[in-house]
C-alpha cells in the first residue's frame, strides 16, 4: 500500500527547487553580465534582466578576445574541445582493451595486473606532476596536442567500469562465438563492443567533461597563447585590478565555456544514466 503524505512530498520537491535555485543562480548571473557593459557590472547595480549588449560582448569574445586574452574565444574552445575529445576516446580505447584483457584472456598475474591498474587510483595528476613534466618536455611535446592529450588518458575507473560489465556478460556468448569460428577480435567487435555502448557512452560523458575542465596541466605545459584552453583563458581574463578587469568578456568566456559540456550531456543524458544504472545486459 503506497501511503498518500502530501506534507512530505511537498518538502521534498521545497528542498530540491532550493537546491536548483542555489546552483543556478550564479549562472544566471554570469549569463546577465554578460549582456552588460563593465562599468553596469562594476558599480553593483546590475539588473536581473538581460542588457543590449549581448551581440557586442559575444562576438568581441569569440572572434577578437579581451585586452588580457591574445586569443578569441573560438580558438580556446577549439584547444579544449581537441584535448577533451582526445581525452574521452584515448581513455575509452585503452581501457576497454585492458579490460577485455584483463577479463577474457588468461596469462600469469592476471588479477595482479588489474590491481596494480586499479591502485593507480590514488596516483591523480598532482601527485605524478613532475615527472610528467619532465618526460613530455624532454620528448619536446610542449605547446602540442599530444602533450595535452597523451599523459591523462590511462584510466583506472575505465578499466575497471568495463571489467564489472564484461563479468556480467554470459560466457555462452563467448561458447557461442567459439562455435561460429569467430575469433578474439572478432568476439571483441561483433559482440561485445554492441553490447558495451550504454557504458562507453557514460565514460564518455565523465571523460569529456574531465577533460574539458582539466587546468593544471595545461597551464604548466602551454606557453604560446595559441595553445591555451578556455579555463585558462578565463583566468587570465580575470585580474586583480577591477580597472583592468572586461568582466562582461570574462562572464561572456565563462558562458560559452558552459556550452559544451552541456549540450554533451543533454544529448547523451539517456545513454549515460542506462551506462551507469544497468548492470545486467
């Protein structure tokens, strides 16, 4: 019997508009700034209602940048969009195939294979930042891509997501490939790759937005403005001298640095809840 206390539902619906309200809020404030001047943003007096200059401050920043950003705009997402695609594929590549490794083949330490992975975990960018300095500088992959890219795309949480999925998987699938003369790539290809899409589309998601977000280490290995991403370009827009400071630039940067990560998580919303939810196939 479903018991009716609509007290209780009110609540509940009462603190979880409260919570969108609290979290929404300064974004609805920088998307306003960003239809204002510097001198309304500055003086405290800005209005909750949208301003006029949201055609100027928008195409300024895409196309011509801030007084403290070399670069537009566009050239910055593009920087952050390559890196976190970069990012989102190479970790989904290599930690499908150590899973599919881990999983379905049978060699010496295989189990200590995956835990020596698995605690790698507790090794973040931070921790191992020097030495990955040290060797992208000396294979001189400063100011590229694959400087960017190719020492954040090892990924434990892939491998191990993608290992709890291949164990659910019937080993009758397996049985039955075996029987059709299908081989290891192919079982990989035909069979479990369909099966593992839901899955790689949530990693996808978590990645990209890992990726795009990412600011220690493109601020150590970039030094040509033409190599900055937009979280970097944000805080070098932003000064300590509220004079010096284009804030509608800045909160025009801030909103379209929004815009990606948004739009990849609408359009991948149904697949990255069924990725992370369903365990049996």
């Amino acid at each position: 019997m479903v018991e009716n206390r609509p007290f209780r539902d009110f609540m509940a619906y009462l603190t979880l508009v409260i919570g969108v309200i609290i979290v929404a809020f300064p974004v609805y404030l920088a998307i306003m700034a960003s239809t204002f001047d510097t001198a309304t943003i500055i003086n405290g007096n800005m209005p909750l209602t949208p301003g006029d200059q949201a055609p100027e401050n928008y195409t300024r920043a895409l196309f011509y940048g801030g007084k403290l950003a070399r670069e537009p705009v566009s050239m910055m997402m593009m920087n952050s969009m390559i890196m976190a695609l970069g990012i989102a594929f190479g970790k989904i590549l290599i930690s499908i195939l150590s899973a599919y490794a881990v999983v379905y083949f049978k060699f010496p330490f295989r189990k200590t294979a995956f835990w020596v992975i698995f605690i790698t975990l507790m090794l973040p960018v931070e921790v191992r930042i020097y030495p990955t300095y040290k060797i992208v500088a000396d294979l001189g992959l400063l100011d590229t891509y694959t400087g960017l890219i190719m020492p954040l795309i090892a990924s434990a949480t892939g491998t191990l997501l993608f290992r709890q999925f291949f164990m659910t998987v019937p080993d009758e699938l397996l049985e039955a490939s075996k029987i059709d003369g299908a081989g290891a790539f192919r079982f990989f290809k035909d069979t479990l790759l369909p099966l593992s899409m839901t899955t790689i589309a949530a990693l996808f998601v978590i990645q990209f937005i890992y990726g795009w977000n990412q600011y220690l280490w493109p601020l150590l290995i970039t030094t040509k403005s033409s190599m900055q991403t937009i979280v970097i370009g944000i805080k070098k827009m932003i000064t300590t001298t509220d004079a010096l400071t284009e804030w509608q630039i800045a909160m025009t940067t801030a909103v379209l640095a929004m815009v990606p990560p948004v739009l990849v998580v609408i359009f991948m919303q149904r697949l990255f809840v069924k990725g992370l939810v369903e365990t049996e196939k």
